[in-house]
C-alpha cells in the first residue's frame, strides 16, 4: 500500500514537473526549439544533397575525362568554319575563316605572352580546379546588384572547353557541360598543357586562330619574336576581338594593351618601373592590303546565312553570290574618283529582280569596315520626295497639273526654297524637277503626312518615321540600301522588290544547301502612278537638279541635299538597274560644295556607265494609262437622271450614298454603284484587289481639290486646307531648306 501511495505520488510529481516545464517555455518562447529542430533538418538535408551533388559531379567529371581525346588528338583539331565566297560568274572573291599559324609548344612560347594572357583572363589559373568558385561567387553578386566591374566567370580551362567541345550558346545547360569539361581537362592534362592548347587555339579575330596565326597577321612574325607590347595587343584581343583589332581600331587596342599591361603588374610579376617604360603606341603593325571594298559586301551577306542554314551547319561551304566583279570594282573606283576630301560614301547597286551588283560601303574598308550602305541612317534630303509625290500622283495629281510656288506656313514650320525665289504658277513635272520645297511641302500637307509616310513604309523604307512637316523634305534618317529598294520598285513598274545578295550554298561535295527563290512581288501602286512618276524622275535627270547623272541613254533620278551640305544623296534607274550614291562625313559635318546633283550625281554617271554598257537602251514608260475613274466624264456621270439611284459628292470630296450621312468605305467607288470595302493603306497586297489596279481599278483615298472642281462643276472658293488646326506637333529640329 505504501509503494502504491508512492507511486502515485510519485506520477503526480512527474506530472507537475511536466506542467512546470511546459509553462516555463510557454514563458520563454516555444519557437525555439520548434526552430532549432527545423535547422537541423534542413542542415541535414543540405549536406544530403550537398553528398549527392558532390558524387553526381564526381562521376560526370570522371566519365568526362575517361572520355577525353588524348593531347596530340587535341593539337590536331580545329575550329572554325572555312567558307569560300563566289561572284555571280563563279569567280572565288574571297575565302574567309579560319587560319592557323604553326603550333608552339609550351617551352616555345615567350613567357611574357603566357604572363599577359594569364593576368588579363584568368589570374588564378595556377590555383583553381577548372573553374574559378571566386569568379563565380563575384558573378552571382553582379547579378544581383548589376554590378558589372565584377566582369566574367569563364577561365582559361572553361573557354578551352568551349572553343573546342562547345557552342558559344549563353545556356545554363551549355554552363554547366563546361564546367563539367573544363575539370575533365584539369583532371587529364598539365596546366602547361591547357595554356599550350588555350593559346594555340583561341581566336584573335580576323579568322586568326592561335598566338602565332595572329602575330603574322598584326606583327608580320613568328609569336616567337613577341615583344611585351605586342603580347599586350594580342592577349587584349581576346574579350572582344572585332573591338579591340589594331586593323580596325588602334586607340581601341592600344587602350587594351594598357589594361593587360597593368594586369600584369598586379598579378603577373611586371616591375612596374619596366611598365613605365611600356610604349603600346609603338609598335609597327603589318599594313593589311588583303582587304578591299568586297568585303563590304560580304560583311553584309555573310550573316544571312544563319537564316538561310540550319543551325547544325559546320562544315566549309561555297557561297554562290549575286556580285558582279568588274561591277564592284567600278562602283569602288566611282566613289573614290568623286567623294569629296575627308568625306565617306556609298553605293549600292541592283538589278530589276532585287539582286545587289555591288556594294561600296566606305572609301577604304582597312580604314574604316563600319558599312554606311546597309547600317548607317542618315538624311535623304530632297530624294524623300519620292514619296511625297507617288502620295499625291495616287491621289489623283497628274505631272502637267498646275500648282502654286509661294511661300508657306504649316503649323510652325516655313519651308523655303533653296535659290530664297518663288515662281508661282508651275506644273507638278517642273516643281519636281527643279525640287521646289514649298510645292512638297504643300502636297505632303494636302495629301496627310501618315500618307506620305504609309507611301514609304509600302516602298520599304524600314526606319522610323515622324510624320511631321519636315519630313516631305527628308528630315527623317533612312538607309541607303532601303531608298536604293524603293526606287527599284518605281523602275518595276511599281512593284515590290526584295534587295538579296545570295544565290545558292553548297558543301565540298557540291551538294546544294541553299537555292535563291524569287519573292513574291506585289504591286504597290497602280500602272499609271508609276508611270507618272518616272515621268517625274525622267524630268529631274533630264533638265532637273539630276543633269550631271545623264549617261546618254534614259535615266530617271533624284537629288537630295540637306541642310548645310551635311548629306548628298542621288538615287535612279536605266536600262534595269538601279544604284543609290550617298556622300557625307562620318561626324555628320558639313561638307563645303556637297549636293546631290554634284559628286552624288557624278559618281552614279561614273559607275552606270559601266553598268548598263552591255545592256539594251530602254524607253521608259511615261504613258499614263489614267483608269476610267479618273478619266472626266459628264456630269450625268456621277449625278444621273433625276430619280435614279445615284451617289453624290459632300463637301469633303467624299462619295455619299442618298440618305447617308457617313462617306461610303474610305470614299471609294464603283462607277457600277456597289459600295467597296475600306482598304488598309499600308497593305501593299490590298492594290490587287483595291484602288488602281487592273482593268477595274478603284479610285485611292483622296482627290485634290481642282480635280473635285472640275468632276462636280463646283468652281466656289473653297477654304485652304492648309488653315486648318492639326495635332501633331513639329519635331525638336525642323530642316527649313531641304535643297536637290
């Protein structure tokens, strides 16, 4: 009984002891240890994973290495695609791709390149295991901070991996492939012999692979002869080589230079008091004579080939091109014979199917390989009246109606004419002709400025366009291979034309990989607008501000000159081919003398003359074959007999059907009475079915006021609708005098 009372004594003070201690973490906080148990789980389970991972890892890198081709396997790879470039003719133009110098071994290569290039890309290469966990750490940190002084994560071993097992695809998978074989590579050879492999295979630009490759290309020598200076140069290649190549920027390299020279005081063991004496700028690079103005060409070509090839594609290839030679090189001689001193130009030339004959896109391409034909933007000048007057031509103008040289203002804008006279009364053929600014200008406001800018995205213009007043004469920045395009299209009757430069690919065995087929082309404007804009073009060349690009056959042409004789533009046709001739600076100065009826002009007659010399003279087509809406019929035409069911004229010049209060479509019309559909302007292909074209073609989206006057009778004052209000506003900087 006693150990019973005990006992039960003795739960009882469990019991309270129990409670006692739940209420004293009750106080205390039970979190705690509700924390610390959760820690020590995810601690386990950490190096868990950590022993996992750290197995997983272990065995890749080991089957990787087990794997890995033996070093004389390695020294005899190589990367890089070769790829032989042909004229249209056959002719090899250029061959372009890898170049391998002779291979050095490690005792072989001056110390002083195995210092610059392990102090600029990878200082820790004698002490990591294939990747870098200091780098990687610093590369987690710049993504997280944005940070990018921290600068890459890739080590010697890991871009070895790349170069020659790897894509330079920016993947996590492809990251993580080369960090599994950059430690293979660590764990089969050398140190010595990955550097040896690394600088014998790493690619310094311009299809030089290897330190010796590239100092016979830069230096005219063996690596073996490099001086401190020149392993500099080439070890600051490396980040970025198209950049930082002597050939196309010594400043750029030179500044490179320093940085690795610095580097290697820092981290290779340079005496500072030797770098002090360090003269980069001294150095005698090779003068490079291999390179002329094809290169442009294919410069601009080249890169298609990733959309025209699968992505799989290693192997050589021939590039069957559409460049005539003996073409290039008289557009080569033609601007370097007429561009003005200190000044660039370009031309691009090309056939009545879109296929480019030649490419100029600078003076020297060893000077300067920047390619003003295809990259760069500048202003048109005048040739931007195109646009302006296929606009109004569409909108019913015709070449012998008459309009009103006087001065001007829309909105805030004034433009005038560059000889400061106004003529007045002239028709359209002569305002074009003599490039009246004010006639442009008032067309461009009359026919709308989204028009006139709808004209020239439908031509191919592919750079932005503002839709203020200005830009009737050009204000806007196009390329001079789209003009080049747009006025290929006029010379197609006006139809759509696609600019291309490659005609068929093959491999060594001949198999064809790639075979040119012709776009589908569109018709852009109706028959009779392109044939009274030739009419136009025709007229500028053969009286105009374009009399010094006559060739004595028909050429149809236009000037363009911006303000200050920054730019000077002329683009036109003969006999199927059409060239577009661009000269300025560089840094957007004006340029003493510079029009485009002068140099520009001249340049275009230099080069057509050789062009077209085997080919047949053709007439243009100046007949304008006006359709049956525009042609001015009776009155009874559009008004009928009283009670008939009819249409009528409101007072903007739309067609309204009786009862109606809202214009028919975008106020077309079929002279049979069935209403038509709205027609998207900038849908070329809508001018197959819409307005202008065929034998039923329709009429365009509006008419100018005197042809409204004379359709209806209506010979009432009208109110200038130049008076009224607009929204938009004129950009910062309006040309006042765009000229030619």
């Amino acid at each position: 009984m006693a150990r019973r009372r005990g006992s039960s004594s003795s739960k009882r003070g469990y019991r309270s002891r129990k409670a006692a201690s739940a209420a004293r973490e009750r106080k205390s906080g039970g979190w705690k240890p509700a924390l610390w148990k959760w820690t020590k789980r995810l601690a386990i389970t950490g190096v868990v994973v950590g022993v996992l991972g750290t197995i997983a890892l272990f065995t890749a890198v080991y089957f990787a290495a087990q794997s890995m081709p033996t070093f004389s396997e390695l020294k005899q790879s190589q990367n890089g695609q070769t790829i032989v470039v042909r004229a249209r003719d056959g002719s090899q133009i250029v061959e372009l791709g890898p170049s391998y110098g002779q291979w050095l071994d490690a005792d072989e290569i001056p110390q002083v390149m195995k210092d610059a290039m392990v102090s600029v890309e990878d200082h820790r290469f004698y002490s990591h295991f294939g990747f870098d966990p200091v780098r990687l750490t610093g590369a987690i940190i710049e993504g997280m901070t944005g940070d990018d002084r921290i600068g890459g994560t890739s080590t010697i071993t890991q871009q070895l991996a790349r170069n020659v097992f790897l894509n330079s695809n920016r993947t996590l998978d492809r990251k993580m492939r080369e960090a599994v074989l950059a430690m293979a590579l660590e764990w089969t050879f050398t140190k010595d012999q990955i550097l040896e492999l690394y600088l014998n295979k790493v690619y310094f630009g311009g299809g030089a692979y290897g330190i010796d490759s590239a100092s016979r290309k830069f230096f005219s020598h063996s690596a073996r002869e490099l001086s401190l200076e020149e392993a500099a140069i080439i070890a600051g290649l490396v980040k970025a080589p198209s950049r930082y190549s002597p050939t196309a920027d010594i400043d750029a390299a030179v500044s490179r230079a320093n940085v690795v020279i610095s580097q290697m005081v820092t981290y290779g063991g340079l005496d500072p008091a030797v770098a002090r004496e360090v003269n980069v700028d001294a150095v005698n690079l090779r003068e490079d004579v291999g390179q002329n103005s094809i290169r442009y060409f294919t410069d601009w070509v080249l890169p298609q080939l990733d959309l025209l090839l699968p992505s799989d594609t290693f192997e050589p290839l021939e590039v069957w091109t559409t460049l005539d030679v003996g073409m290039q090189r008289a557009a080569t001689t033609a601007i370097q014979s007429n561009v003005p001193n200190e000044t660039q130009g370009a031309l691009v030339s090309m056939d009545r199917d879109g296929a480019v004959l030649a490419l100029v896109g600078g003076t020297d391409y060893v000077t300067s390989n920047f390619n003003r034909a295809t990259d760069a933007m500048r202003q048109p000048g005048s040739s931007f009246k195109l646009f302006v007057y296929l606009a109004a031509l569409e909108a019913g103008y015709q070449p012998d109606d008459i309009v009103n040289d006087v001065p001007v203002r829309i909105q805030n804008w004034s433009p005038r004419n560059s000889n400061g006279r106004n003529v007045g009364e002239l028709d359209v053929r002569s305002a074009f002709a003599y490039s009246t600014n004010t006639v442009a200008a008032q067309l461009g406001n009359e026919v709308g400025f989204s028009n006139v800018a709808s004209m020239a995205r439908r031509f191919g213009i592919t750079t932005p366009i503002s839709t203020v007043p200005s830009m009737t004469l050009g204000s806007n920045e196009v390329r001079l291979l789209d003009m080049t395009r747009a006025f290929a299209a006029v010379s197609a009757g006006g139809r759509s034309v696609e600019p291309y430069g490659i005609l068929r690919v093959t491999n060594p065995d001949g198999e064809e990989l790639y075979r040119h087929e012709s776009a589908q082309s569109y018709q852009l404007v109706p028959d009779y607008v392109a044939a009274g804009i030739t009419d136009l073009l025709q007229t500028a060349v053969a009286t105009g501000t374009g009399r010094a690009a006559q060739i004595g056959r028909p050429v149809a042409g236009k000037t363009g000159t911006t303000s200050e004789n920054r730019d000077g533009y002329f683009v036109g046709f003969s006999s199927g081919i059409t060239t577009g001739v661009w000269m300025g600076r560089d840094d957007n100065g004006r340029v003493s003398g510079l029009g485009g009826g002068t140099a520009p002009a001249r340049a275009f007659a230099s080069y057509m003359q050789y062009a077209v010399r085997d080919r047949p003279v053709e007439e243009f087509d100046t007949d304008l074959k006006l359709p049956d809406w525009q042609l001015e019929p009776d009155d009874e035409y559009y008004f009928g007999e009283e009670g008939d069911y009819y249409y009528y004229i409101d007072e903007q010049g739309n067609l309204v059907e009786p009862g109606r209060s809202a214009p028919i479509g975008n106020g077309q019309f079929d002279p049979e009475g069935e209403r038509q559909p709205p027609r998207d302007p900038l849908d070329p292909r809508g001018m197959d079915e819409g307005a202008g074209a065929g034998t039923d073609e329709k009429p365009p989206q509006a008419a100018s006021d005197d042809f409204l006057d004379r359709a209806t009778g209506r010979d009432e004052p009208r109110e200038d609708p130049r008076d009224e209000p607009r929204q938009r506003q004129p950009q910062g900087e309006l040309l006042n005098e765009q000229r030619f």
